[in-house]
C-alpha cells in the first residue's frame, strides 16, 4: 500500500498524523487504528515522514507551526490546540497578541499594549519562579515528602527557576499599634519577595500555642479595624501585618498575596475525589480545605495517587505514573495563570433596559430552565464559608469585592451587529487602512472605522469584519437557575474595547452587581462564532459553562468538541479565553449550516457549550442528565480523553 493511499484511508477514518523530530504523532478514534493498519504506519514510517514534510513546507507560513490538526471524530472534532507565543502567526492565520487585542485584552490608559497570552506550558514554565517552604524539623510523612522531591525535581526539568527559601525571601519590620492602648508592637519576620509566583508548603497541623496565637491576632485585627481604621478598607499586606505574627501558614510569609499563590501538600481527601460525593458536598470540603490551609492551591498526596483543588474547584485524579504531565499540563498553567476577576476599570460602563431585551428575557428563561439539571449548584457567600474577618477581608480585596462565589455561568449572546459589508473582496482588503494596535497582514479598517480581518476559513482566505459582539450574562454570585431579569441581568460588549451596561434600575451600592469571572470566555467563543461559525450564531446564541463534563457517547452528529488535551488554565482566565477561541476557529472548515452544537472543554475545569437554539441546548443537557451522560465533577472527563488515542510509534 502507497503512502497516499495509507494516509487517506487514515484520514476518511478519522484518523490525523503529524511528525515530531522523528516522530509520528497519531491521534486515532477509538478502535479505529486496527493492528493492521498500526503494521501498515509503521512498514512505512520513512515514506510517511518524508510525505508530511513535504506537505507541511507546501502549506501557507501561517500555519507552519501548529503540530497537530483538528480531529473529526463521529461528527466531533477533538483538537490538540497550537503552540505559540507573540506575533507568530498560529491559527487560521492569526497572531495570539491579535487574538488577544480580539476578545478584548489591553493595557492600561497609559500602557496600551496588550499582554500577549502564553498558551504553550513550557513556555510559561520559563517565566515562572517558585520556592520550597523549608519543613518544620521531624516531619515524616513519607508519601508527600516523596512527591515533594519529585515535583522540585519535574518543574527544574521544565524550566521552572526554582530557588532556596533564603533567595526567595527578605527580611522585613513592621510596626503595630494595639488598639485602646498607646502601645506599639514591633515585628520582624521574612517575607517572599512579590516576584516569585508560587510557595509549596506542606500542610503544618496548629499546635495549642499556635490556636492560641491565632485567637488573640484575630481579636487585635477585629479591634484594630474598628478603633483605628473605623471600618476603612486595608491592603492585604496591611492585613497580613497586623494578624501575620500569629499565623503557622505559608501566607503569612507572603508580600503580596495578589502576586504569589501558596501551594500546600496534604494527605489525599478520598471524600473529595470519590466520583460518587454529591458535587454540592466537595464544594464544602474543596473552599473549606483552601480556607484552612490559606492556599490557592491543594495537592492532595498519597502513596499511589494525587489530586489537585483550587477555586475552580476541580477534583482531577492522578496516578503517581501521570507526574509528568501533571506538572507540565496542570500546575505550571494554574501557576502561571492565577484566578483573578476583571477588574472594573477594564470596562467602559453604562446602562441599559434589560426588560426590552428579547435576549435578556432568554437568558431568564434559560436560567430558569436549566434548574432541573443540577449542573448549576448553589453559590457560597464568603461570609459564611470563612469565619474570621480577616480572611474575609483578604480575599474580599482578591476578588475585586465580590461577597460569593459560583460554579458556571449562563449567557446569552445577540446576534453579531454589523455595518456594511460582512465580507470583503481582496481587492477592497488591499485598499483599507492599518489599525494602530494590530499587524496590517491581520486587521485593517475602512473610512468609518470598521474593522476587517484577514483569516483562513479552509483553504482560502476571507476578508471579515469584525463585528460588535454583545452578551447578556448573570452577575457574579448569583443563582444562576433562578436569574431575576431586574437584578441578575447584565450586558457585556466587545467593541474596541470591553463595555459593561448595567440595569437601569439596580443601585450597584445596594446589589453586588459585578461581571462573571468568565467575561472573556463569553466574549471569546461568541466573536469566534461569528466569524467561523456564523450560522450558529446569526439568532443570537445561549452559552453555558459548568464544571462537569459529558461522556464521549452523549454526542450526536452535527455536535462538536474541542480543547480536551488542552492545558488546564483556569476557566474564566484571559488565556482560557484564547483557547477558546483557538477552539472554535479550528472548527472553520466545518460547515457552520450543520453545526447545532459545540462542546469546549476546559481541563480540570469543566465545559463550555454554545448552540444555535436554546430549546434545543435545554434538550440535549436535559437528556445528558437523565441518562447519566453529563455530571459535575471530573468523572465522565476519562471517557473523552479515552477516546482519543496519543502513540508516538
């Protein structure tokens, strides 16, 4: 059998191969890559990595360094998204830094350039600087000081800088003054300097001394924010000075908690990785472990296994073996990418009447129907999950002065909003005019401003214009199975720039009415829909995310998924927002008339879906619950990763 003919039964199957060095990367269905065909790759191995060679050197410039292809697969296309950094051009013909500027990504008033997001884990590996904890004097939990050695040992191999206590910290006075009395306190610790990115502690149990220190550094700070701050908001590491002192944590040697997260090692709670634990109960045990331990993140160790938390609350499970990936695919990302909400200064803000809007009213509507599912638990407030006002008062600072936390999030874009021509000639492309911000091989604008895009729909190039892209979506912390349409309702816009409209009639002082932490996310997969998949969109489309995952055999025809092998940032994050995208985009050669469906899936972290029609999304999750298919927590993620093989031959 030819090479041609070998790869295009493999292709009509199904079945993608990329080279590597001298390696075939094969991704394969499952049961699709019979031991015949297997024999087949390999008696021809020379022939086939000459073949794509010569196929890929033929190929544009602008897709020269994405190393794997988009799998179809049962009417499901599974990708492995590209790696890139900077201006290199990656998918469809764009630049990260352009689709970053895209979904709405820039600088500051003074600084306009946007952050180019990193989407490759070795590449954010080295940007990344972490330090050890030095361990308290006989400790002896074998398990974790096993895994600790280890993990120093895989994050030096991937280019982590990992330094000494003593390089990562420095010494630092402050003073205190003890309320209803005139007498000040002066404290000397160390503390780790702002540029490191992480600190791995291990979980340290409280002695009696240290419970009493604690109690009495509680009491001072709720004294000292009474009587000397009269109730004034304090900076972090304001607060860590006054309660500092007292506590056995890694955080109190921590100068600035917005800027170093704190990763603890502890025993492996097999309550909260068990499949069966009703997802509502390991939200208490997953905030509470983060709270207890004061951390970002919490690796949970045993002898065989491991798991790892964070406020996605993700409850993943590791075998010992998966070490390596787990450090390149899972933690260097959630180092890399720490979960911060967007601040209100990113926006543009204004008001609007959700009660006229169709699409408001849909998304109350699908809200409302999607309560059955049990995919939308019950937000926690801070306030009854951590008990001391400091810590309240900490993260209170850290999620830009949001009181609760949820888990997913319902949207419902518009349709995209266009003026003038949708669609250019290359001719017309030729004659526009460059876009400060933008490379002119990418983005161009016309005499009125609109901008249009440059990208690869299969093998031709399109010339687009960038439409308005608006959402209506729930606040952050609400029910978000029982949206109220005056006060749970606002609207996100993608202009030039990021644009947040709030109801006409809610008082922002009265309701905590802030945007999701999933803005980008929102805004990403609806202006690649526009563009790539615009008849999914062209009605307006509804969007929802939650923190499961459906098994592979949910999908039907005409149902799309991607992103399963991508890193696992944090949802909600600028770069998860850009993977979405990626993942959208790699759908363009799809014919968008028969798309009803896109599943986009966030490692560790759940999944993103947006359909053509509401009705039809309420069905399909409805269904998936019923039978079993769709559940929160990481249980059905292995059917999805099981059905796509990765064989280096």
């Amino acid at each position: 059998m030819e090479t041609v003919e070998i790869l295009s039964i493999l292709r009509q199957q199904g079945v993608y191969i990329t080279v590597e060095n001298e390696t075939l990367n094969i991704r394969s269905p499952k049961g699709v890559l019979t031991p015949e065909l297997k024999a087949q790759i390999i008696a021809n191995k020379p022939e086939i990595i000459e073949f794509l060679r010569r196929d890929v050197s033929r190929q544009d410039s602008s897709l020269r360094d994405a190393p794997r292809s988009l799998l179809p697969l049962r009417g499901t296309g599974l990708s492995n998204l590209v790696h890139s950094d900077g201006n290199v051009p990656i998918a469809q013909g764009l630049s990260l830094q352009t689709i970053g500027r895209l979904i709405g990504e820039v600088g500051e008033e003074l600084n306009q350039d946007s952050k180019p997001p990193i989407i490759d884990p070795k590449l954010m590996a080295q940007r990344l600087t972490v330090t050890f904890r030095p361990l308290v004097k006989g400790y002896k939990n074998v398990a974790i000081l096993s895994f600790r050695t280890e993990l120093e040992q895989k994050l030096q191999e991937y280019g982590v800088n990992v330094i000494s206590w003593e390089q990562a910290t420095k010494e630092f006075k402050y003073e205190i003054k003890i309320p209803l009395t005139n007498l000040k306190q002066s404290i000397k610790t160390r503390v780790v300097k702002t540029g490191v990115n992480a600190v791995i502690d291990v979980d340290r149990p409280a002695s009696l001394r240290s419970v009493a220190e604690t109690f009495a550094a509680e009491k001072l700070y709720q004294l000292y924010t009474r009587f000397i701050l009269k109730d004034r908001k304090i900076s972090v590491s304001g607060i860590g000075r006054v309660i500092g002192w007292a506590e056995e944590c890694a955080a109190k040697y921590i100068e600035d908690p917005t800027n170093t997260q704190v990763i603890v090692l502890t025993d492996l709670d097999e309550e909260f990785i068990n499949s069966q634990t009703p997802y509502q109960r390991k939200i208490k045990i997953g905030l509470n472990t983060l709270i207890r331990t004061f951390s970002e993140i919490v690796i949970g160790v045993s002898t065989t296994k491991f798991s790892i938390l964070n406020m996605n609350l993700s409850d993943s499970i590791f075998s010992r073996y998966e070490i390596d990936n787990f450090v390149l695919k899972s933690l260097i990302p959630k180092v890399y990418v720490p979960i911060l909400p967007l601040p209100l200064s990113k926006f543009q803000v204004g008001e609007c009447n959700v009660k006229k809007s169709i699409y408001a009213k849909k998304l109350v509507a699908l809200s409302h129907s999607l309560a059955d599912t049990n995919l939308f638990p019950p937000g926690s407030k801070l306030s009854e999950v951590i008990k001391r006002k400091s810590h309240r008062d900490i993260v209170n600072v850290i999620v830009n002065g949001r009181t609760g936390v949820s888990y997913g999030f319902v949207a419902y874009a518009e349709p995209p909003q266009y003026i003038g021509e949708v669609e250019i000639t290359e001719q017309e492309w030729e004659s526009l005019s460059p876009v400060t911000e933008f490379s002119i091989d990418q983005v161009r604008q016309n005499t009125i401003g609109r901008r249009y895009l440059k990208t690869k729909i299969g093998t031709e190039y399109k010339f687009k214009q960038l439409p308005d892209i608006w959402v209506f979506s729930a606040r952050s912390g609400s029910n978000k199975t029982n949206l109220s349409l005056e006060n749970d309702v606002l609207r996100i816009g993608l202009t030039d720039r990021l644009l947040l409209q709030l109801p006409q009639e809610v008082d922002p002082q009265v309701i905590d009415i802030k945007p999701s932490y999933d803005v980008y996310v929102m805004l990403a997969i609806s202006l690649a829909t526009a563009l790539y998949a615009p008849e999914l969109i062209k009605n307006g489309a509804p969007i929802v995310h939650f923190h499961g995952y459906p098994v592979f055999e949910w999908f039907k025809p005409h149902e799309y998924c991607v992103g399963v092998h991508n890193p696992s940032v944090p949802c909600g994050t600028y770069e998860s927002g850009v993977f979405n995208f990626l993942g959208i985009a790699s759908l363009a050669h799809q014919s968008s008339k028969d798309m009803n469906l896109v599943s986009l899936v966030e490692p560790d972290h759940g999944t993103n879906f947006i359909a053509h029609d509401l009705d039809y999304l309420v069905e399909r999750l409805k269904t998936g619950c019923a039978e079993g298919q769709i559940e929160l927590g990481g249980k059905h993620f292995a059917s999805l990763k099981a059905n796509v093989s990765e064989l280096g031959i």
